[in-house]
C-alpha cells in the first residue's frame, strides 16, 4: 500500500479519532482502521 493511497485514510482517522476520542472508545479506532487495511490487502 503506498503512502499516497494511506494520507487520505490517516486523515480521516484524525477526524475519527478526535470524535471517538471524546467518548473514550479510542479501541474501536484502532480496530476499524485494522479491519479497512486487511481488507484492502486482500
């Protein structure tokens, strides 16, 4: 995966992140941003 494929994905996590980040389920950031990248491997 190239990095100018990942820059628009890292920014939406930003995004994700401070909302989610708000209500404390940081964990769930992780696990999605896991699950999107396997399943663009694949």
């Amino acid at each position: 995966m190239s990095l100018t494929t990942l820059e628009p994905l890292l920014e939406d996590a930003k995004a994700i992140k401070m909302d989610l980040a708000i209500e404390g389920t940081y964990e769930a950031v992780t696990e999605h941003l896991q699950i999107f990248m396997s399943n663009d491997k694949a």
